[in-house]
C-alpha cells in the first residue's frame, strides 16, 4: 500500500495499521493531507545496544573541537549540547510547561 485514501481511513483497523510498513501518505485526490505511522513495540535490545555503542563512540570525541566545528559551520548549526542530563532538563521544563495547572 503506497498510500490511503482519507475515505479509507475510518475503514482500517488497529492490526491493520500496525502492519503498515512504516510512514504511509494520507491523499484526499492527488494531495497528500497527511502522514500515518504505526507505532510499532520498541526492541529494547537493539535500542540498549545502540546507546551502548554512542556511549562508546563519544568517548574519544573532543568537546572543544567539536565546539570549534560547530561554530565554523554558522549560525544554522545548533550547538547545544544534547548530553543524557541536558535532554533530562528540557524533557521535564516541557512538561511543567504543558501540565494542567
């Protein structure tokens, strides 16, 4: 299935989304109006392993000449640093921002 039609989609069931093979375009006639994706169960072996080897490769990286790089590169380059701790703090700044008060 290479895309769905916006009709069809009150047709598809929850088996039948997940089966999708990824990202799949929603078309009202010839305009894509949307994307689907399933949201599939995350392989937590294969994502520990992943961070494993980023942990591993970050070791020999050189903040400071990662830095020097960064700025030569201009001002379309983010330079935050998305280290464990700093991801940690923005995660929960959102979610005091979005709670109910």
């Amino acid at each position: 299935m290479n895309h769905i039609g916006i009709r069809d989609l009150q047709k598809l069931s929850g088996e039948t989304i997940q089966a999708l093979p990824g990202p799949t375009p929603v078309k009202s006639g010839d305009r894509t109006v949307a994307i689907l994706i399933p949201l599939k169960p995350v392989n937590m072996a294969r994502l520990e392993a992943a961070l494993a080897q980023a942990d591993e490769l970050a070791r020999g990286r050189d903040p400071k000449a990662d830095d020097e790089a960064l700025r030569a590169m201009g001002e379309d380059v983010d330079p935050t640093n998305y280290d464990e701790e700093t991801v940690r703090k923005l995660l929960e700044e959102g979610r005091k921002m979005w709670r109910k008060p």
